[in-house]
C-alpha cells in the first residue's frame, strides 16, 4: 500500500484547484528534487521524489484534465523520471522542466492575486 503524503490533497482539496494551480505545486517539489539530486542530498532528494509523484499521480486522476491535459500532464511525470533514471538524459533537461514548471506556478500566483482583489 502507497502512503499518502499530502492528505489533504488526497482527501479532495486537489480537486478543488485549477490546473495551474496543480502544475504549479507539483512544480514545486519537482524543483525540489532536483536541487536536492544536484547537492547530492539522498534524503531530501527521495522525499521530493516522492512527493512530486504523489502530486502529478493525482493531478493526472482528476477526471477533468481527460484527454490532451492528462497527457501533458503524463508526458511531464515522464520527463521528470526521465530527468533521474535514464542514464543518457539531456544535460539541460532540469533547466527545461524547471521553465516549464515556472510557468504554471507564475499563472498560479497571478489567479491567486485576481482571486484576492474580486473577495
């Protein structure tokens, strides 16, 4: 049995965000990940890992993002195991994940602030 991380997240509060939102989360500990591989930290490394699968497992279950977003959504899970446990990764793919996951958490944080000036 998998143990879950983020209970709350599990329990239905993952629902509740938008896809950026989402993204911009497991982006999070994506970037975590990595610079805990990078200062050769294997604690704190694991723990992201993780972290970051539990995250983009149920970003991808959400029955919303069907189709082309659940995909995307898997294509970037790869990417990241990729990033790890493929010995002939590009050099520059931690950098290219990182951009593409700084982009969800810039679109998270402007719905936030638009969220926070119509309360």
């Amino acid at each position: 049995m998998t143990r879950v991380l983020h209970r709350s997240a599990a329990d239905g509060g993952w629902a509740r965000l938008e896809l950026v939102e989402q993204l911009g989360n497991v982006g999070s500990e994506v970037e975590r990940a990595i610079r805990a591989h990078a200062a050769g930290r294997p604690d704190r490394f694991e723990s992201a890992l993780e972290r970051a699968l539990e995250l983009f497992d149920l970003t991808a279950a959400d029955p919303r993002w069907r189709g082309h977003r659940c995909q995307e959504i898997l294509r970037a899970r790869e990417e990241f195991c990729r990033l790890f446990f493929d010995p002939d990764v590009p050099s520059d793919s931690a950098r290219g994940l990182s951009r593409y996951f700084f982009g969800f958490a810039w679109a998270a944080r402007k719905l936030h602030y638009r969220r926070q000036s119509v309360d």
